[in-house]
C-alpha cells in the first residue's frame, strides 16, 4: 500500500502566502514526478505544477511567479510554497505521484485533498 498525506491548507487573505505540503509513504522503491492538482467548485482538476526526480519543473500559467514547487526524494515529500494569494487560487489541493512500489507496480497515488480559502 501507498498512500500520500497531504497538510497546510486553511484560509488566507488576498496578498497571503501558504506552504502545503505532501508525504508518500509505504512499500515505495522509486517515485518519479510528484505534483499539485487543484480543483475549484464546478471547475475541472488542473495541474498546478510537478516535479521530477531530477528537479524539472513545470508550472501552470496561472501560478507562474507566485507558486513554488520543490521536493526531498530523501524524505518522499513534495511541498508548494503559494504567494501572491488571488481569490481565484481557492481550491481543493490535490498531491499526486507516479510511484513505483517494490513488488515492481506502476501506480499513480492521490492524497485526499486539501482546502484552500482565499477570502478577503
């Protein structure tokens, strides 16, 4: 079993900053990209931004200059660092990775999600 935990959403003014973060843990050999999905009400998922176990990145436009992503292969955590808070970043957090397990599954992990609240 794997399984992705994920912390540090709540509410924010507008101009706020917030620091998810995400851990993997259980019968894990390998993960590949790790990232952020996010989902607001009556709005699709979308991809915020991964990483790659070499340290690529990729940034949805919308979050590009505000939103950090980094990871600790060491640790299996991947964390967001969101400044310059909009209202239009309220939204369900997804952590999501492709992670291969040690009895050799390919396996793509969801954490349950956490709420973001950019209110004035």
């Amino acid at each position: 079993q794997v399984q992705l935990v994920e912390s540090g959403g709540g509410l924010v003014q507008p101009g706020g900053s917030l620091r998810l973060s995400c851990a993997a843990s259980g019968s894990i050999f390998s993960i590949k990209a790790m990232g952020w999905y996010r989902q607001a009400p009556g709005q699709q998922r979308e991809l915020v931004a991964n990483i790659t176990s070499g340290g690529s990145t990729y940034y949805g436009d919308s979050v590009k200059g505000r939103f950090t992503i980094s990871r600790d292969n060491a640790k299996n955590t991947v964390c967001l660092q969101m400044n310059s808070l909009e209202l239009e970043d309220t939204a369900v957090y997804y952590c999501n990775a492709a992670i291969a397990t040690m009895n050799f599954q390919s396996l793509e992990v969801w954490g349950q999600g956490t709420l973001v609240t950019v209110s004035s």
